[in-house]
C-alpha cells in the first residue's frame, strides 16, 4: 500500500486576496483623508495668523500715529492745539504719515470708525489754513483695519475719560478700544507733545 500525501494549498485563496485588497484600499482612503483634513487645517491656521499679524501691525501703527501727536504755533507765538474727538472719530495734528511714508512733515490726521471698519485721512498741512479747510477729492479715506465689532476712542482729561474732546486744549493721554470677533485689544497713548511747529 502506497501512502499518499496530503497535499496543503500553496498561497492565497481569491477570497482572501480580495479582503487584503479591500483593506489596504480602505487604510490608503482614511490616510488621505487625514492628509487633506490637516493641509486645509493647517491653511487657515496660516490665514488666521496671517490676518492677525496683519491687524497687530496696524494697531501698532495707530498707537505710533498717536505717539508723534503735535501741537502749532501761530503768528505772535501762541501755541495752539488742533485736535477734536468722539467715541468714532478722531482728528488731530501728526508728524508721522502712514499714507505718505517718507515724506516729511506734519499732517492733519482723521480716523473714523465706520461699519465695522476704521478708516484714514491725511492731508499735509503747508499752512494754519489746511487745518480749517474741508476735505479735499484727493484726500479720500481709505481702509486702515476691517472686520471690527467695534472701536471707541476716548480721551482723559485728568479728572476721568471722556467720550467727547471739544476743548482748546489737548487731552492728557487718549484710550482706544478694539473688539473683533475674536479678540480684544485696547491700549492707552499719553499725550506727550514734543514737537510745536511753526507758520
């Protein structure tokens, strides 16, 4: 009598190769969608930051603005103050142009808050008659920040802040608050004037 061998199958069933490839096809789809899921994240990760370095910019840019306030003087040496305000607006004398940068000088500053947004005007003064003047076409406002909730100026005359400055002479230091959706940001500008010009 012949003893037979029993013969075991060699390799992968149809079955079992078609699990395997359904397996790895599901593991390489999941990986992908990892994948994308972390670009997308990580692009509006950078938008965001991006924004917000933007925004920070500028804030710094306004505070400095404040910082280079100036006071004139007129014909016999008086000194005078050209500056008025409210919770939205804002209008002073500046030796710093954010609109002209590089160009010497002094500028009547306007800031107005608008719609969810903060906007600019400068014209340079030649003489005392540019700060009385109205607005000229060509000098329009333009955007300084946008996507604000809100924005409010206010303005300490030693005593307490005050929403409204209309007297003669400057305030003793200037709060500005900004809200965006987001975040908070409010900073305090002592009024320090180092520069009086003359005409």
């Amino acid at each position: 009598m012949s003893r037979g061998t029993i013969q075991t199958p060699k390799g992968f069933t149809l079955l079992e190769a078609v699990i395997a490839v359904f397996l790895l096809a599901l593991i390489a789809l999941v990986g992908a969608m990892a994948l994308n899921i972390g670009i997308t994240t990580y692009g509006k990760q950078q938008e965001h930051i991006s924004d917000f370095e933007a925004k920070t910019i500028n804030y710094y840019r306004l505070f400095e603005q404040l910082k280079h306030l100036c006071a004139y003087k007129g014909q016999g040496g008086r000194r005078y103050d050209f500056f008025r305000g409210d919770s939205k607006h804002l209008e002073f004398i500046s030796s710093l142009s954010l609109t002209q940068p590089g160009i010497p000088g002094f500028f009547r500053v306007e800031y107005s808050f608008e719609e969810g947004k903060l906007w600019i005007r400068e014209k340079r003064i030649l003489d005392t008659s540019y700060l009385y003047k109205d607005w000229g076409a060509e000098e329009e406002k333009k955007e300084f920040l946008s996507g604000l909730a809100s924005l409010s100026f206010q303005y300490f005359d030693g005593k307490g802040w005050q929403d409204v400055w209309r007297k003669r002479e400057l305030p003793e230091a200037i709060g500005v608050k900004i809200e965006n959706e987001k975040t908070k940001f409010s900073f305090i500008v002592p009024v320090i004037i180092g520069k009086i010009f003359n005409f």
